[in-house]
C-alpha cells in the first residue's frame, strides 16, 4: 500500500512485500475470540503458529482448511490451554518451554465477556481471572522465549473504561458484582500489564502493546441480554454523529 494503514486494511495488506517464512506466532484463544478465521496467515506466509484452545476438537474442526493448507514451511500446532485454570496454563507453558521453540509474537486473545458471577478453579472472579490473570502467568511463564524483536500483543477493549482494576476487592466479595464493571477491571489489566511486561523486557529488545480490535460477532458476546448489542451500537453511533463521525461498523 502506497499510505498508511487504515479501518479496512486487510493482513495481505500489511504483510506485502515482507518476508516472514520461519517466524512463529503464538496464540492463546485461538477460537473462542477470533471466529473461525486463523489469527496469522501461515497458510500464505510460511509462518508456524501455535493456536492454544480449551476445546481442542473445535479448534481443530475449525481450522482443518487452514491446517490442510498450511505451506511454505509454516503451519498450525494447537496445544490444550484453559486460561480459567492455572494447572491448565501452567502445564501448557512447561510444554511449550520443554519444546524450547522461540516465539516471534504472542497475542493475547482469548477471552470472555460479560459472564454471570463466577470463579475460576482457583477461586478468581472468573472474567478477571481468564482474561487477565490467566494471560499473565502463561506469558511470564514463557518470557524466555521471546528474543530480540519479540512481540506480546494483548488484546483489551474500549470496555477498559467501564472501570479501573480493583486490588483490594478483585473477587468482588466486598462490592456488588456488574458484568461490565468486571470486564472493564480484566481490559484494563490487559493494557496494564502490557505496560509493564514492556518496561522490563524492552531493554532486551521485546516489546509489548495493548491493542482494541474492534467491534466483531463471535461467541464473545453470547452473555449479552437480548437487544443490549443493538442498544450499544445507537448509543455509539449517535455520538460518533454529533461528532461527524461515520457510524460504527462491524
């Protein structure tokens, strides 16, 4: 592309004309958040991606074409990872370790929204506990994998502003529980750590960034009341009218 990137760029896009046959990709929720579509194009690029899923047999019901596909040297491992257990995250990291194989990006992903009140198997709130704390010890757990020009992306949300993260109550045992209140504090941990996994580990040439995705129909929305989405998207693109936006779009 001649300009920058935009809304509407696709992965073709910004992969033109660059090399990343050998480079390999991890990342953790590689169903639950991203649809059925892979998050890295090794079917194209040569890329090795490692996809951790809870449910391996959807995972790998939904990526047969892209597995099947897969040239060029690249391809698609899945690897078992429930981010709601830390045994779970911790077994998969010490197996990922014991392959020894250097990641060039991990991203983040996997996550829920809007759940019911809950806790993980180790008795964390359960969206902060997925999607924050889960994401935390896998990434921790394998940080000396990552080299010089390593990435960690995690993916967060403009829910981040729905509240900051709370230390002194994260299991809400003190504080009445809203789904969006405990979704907020588990995207704003996300960025959080992002933030700090970056300032330690830049001066070895790893970087980390929190990004927002955007608007997408998956399974991630399946705790939402009926006609709350529709209601959010009004409220979203009449200020983004008063503003002289366009409207939002999936």
């Amino acid at each position: 592309m001649a300009g920058p990137f935009a809304a509407k760029s696709t992965t073709d896009d910004v992969l033109s004309g660059k090399d990343v046959g050998g480079s390999a990709c991890s990342s953790p929720g590689y169903r639950l958040a991203s649809g059925s579509r892979p998050p890295v194009p090794s079917r194209r690029t040569g890329r090795r991606v490692t996809g951790a899923a809870r449910d391996l047999a959807k995972a790998e019901r939904a990526t047969a074409e892209v597995r099947a596909q897969a040239a060029n040297g690249g391809g698609l491992e899945l690897v078992e990872l429930d981010l709601a257990s830390l045994e779970s995250v911790r077994a998969c990291a010490d197996a990922l370790l014991g392959e020894g194989q250097p990641f060039d990006a991990v991203i983040a992903n996997a996550g829920v929204m809007r759940t019911p009140f809950g806790r993980t198997a180790d008795g964390f709130e359960t969206q902060f506990g997925t999607n924050h704390l889960g994401h935390f010890v896998l990434v921790n757990r394998i940080a000396s994998l990552f080299g010089p020009g390593s990435r960690l992306v995690n993916v967060s949300s403009s829910g981040h502003r729905y509240s900051d993260v709370d230390l002194d109550d994260p299991n809400f045992e003190r504080t009445p529980y809203d789904p969006m209140i405990a979704y907020g504090r588990s995207k704003t941990a996300n960025i959080l750590f992002a933030v700090e996994f970056d300032r330690r580990h830049k001066v070895r040439g790893v970087r980390a960034t929190a990004v927002h995705p955007g608007g997408i129909m998956t399974e991630l929305g399946r705790h939402l009341q009926p006609g709350e989405l529709e209601a959010t998207v009004q409220r979203i693109n009449a200020q983004l009218a008063a503003e002289g936006r366009p409207p939002f779009q999936f």
